[in-house]
C-alpha cells in the first residue's frame, strides 16, 4: 500500500547508538531508523518496555530519542541532517539539576 520514494544519490551520514549509517537524504529520523530495519527507538518509563514509532504525525510521542544531546526529540517530526547523532533513550528523561 505505500511504498517508500528515495531520491537516487542524496544521502546522508547519520549514527544511531554509535552506528553509523549512511541513509536517503529529506526524511524524518523515524522514516530513516525503520528503513534500517531498526523498530525499537526508546525503553518506556514504566516497565521498560520497547517502544517504536507508531503514528509518525507527532501525536502518540513513542518515538522519543536524544539527537545531539537533546532529550524526547520526537523522530517521526524531525528532519535528517548530515551528521546528527542519535541515540535511544530509556527510561525517563534525565534531569539537569545544576541551576
């Protein structure tokens, strides 16, 4: 039913969990990851159980992760840029507490 337009040579280089990955270029972090075959973006607070992007318009908020050291980025509603650093998280999202 739907199927996944690429654009032939615009790629970029992104990591995830310290992998890096060379991925179609003008999609969102959510579309990428699963065209990687990877489901599994965040562990939940209660239970730690898998999570995995699951509406992709920025409602449902399962696919939280950190890009570039920023906490509960939301994949299905950012757009891949070269070089972006992206890691699961699990858990709750961690505090600063420095004032």
């Amino acid at each position: 039913m739907f199927r996944r337009i690429d654009r032939a040579g615009e790629t970029v280089t992104i990591t995830f969990d310290g992998i890096p990955m060379c991925v179609a270029a003008e999609q969102t972090v959510a579309a990428a990851l699963l065209g990687q075959g990877i489901a599994t973006l965040r562990s939940s607070v209660v239970g730690n159980r898998p999570r995995a992007p699951y509406c992709l318009m920025g409602v449902c908020f399962e696919c939280l992760v950190t890009i570039d050291g920023i906490q509960n980025r939301q994949a299905c509603m950012t757009v891949l840029r070269d070089g972006m650093a992206i890691s699961s998280q699990s858990g709750a999202r961690a505090l600063d507490e420095g004032c």
